[in-house]
C-alpha cells in the first residue's frame, strides 16, 4: 500500500512521507523537512500504535 490516510497528520500521504514522519519521530532527521508544524509527542501517541507504521516492532 503506497498511499494512505495518516490518522496522526488527518490527510493522505505516501509511505515515503510516513517513513519521514517515523525518522523525525527518532530524531534521524530535524521536523523542518516538513512544510507544516511537527508535534513529536502528539506524533508518537498515533504512530505508536498506527497499522501503516513501517518501523513498528512487530
């Protein structure tokens, strides 16, 4: 599935922009590759337990 609805940003994305949203979470990348305020935190309490997370612990 390369494109989906992001339940933490509330719009359509591709997995590129989830795989972007995951590194920014860990802190490999800085949140100012987006175009659009990041929360961290409020990230983490949806991409936790998000089913298209592609870094999630299985």
């Amino acid at each position: 599935m390369n494109e989906f609805t992001c339940p933490f940003l509330n719009k359509l994305i591709q997995a590129g922009e989830c795989y972007d949203v995951q590194m920014v979470r860990i802190k490999m990348i800085k949140p100012e590759i987006f175009d659009y305020p990041f929360n961290r935190e409020e990230a983490d309490k949806f991409c936790e337990v998000c089913v298209f997370n592609q870094l999630k612990n299985e």
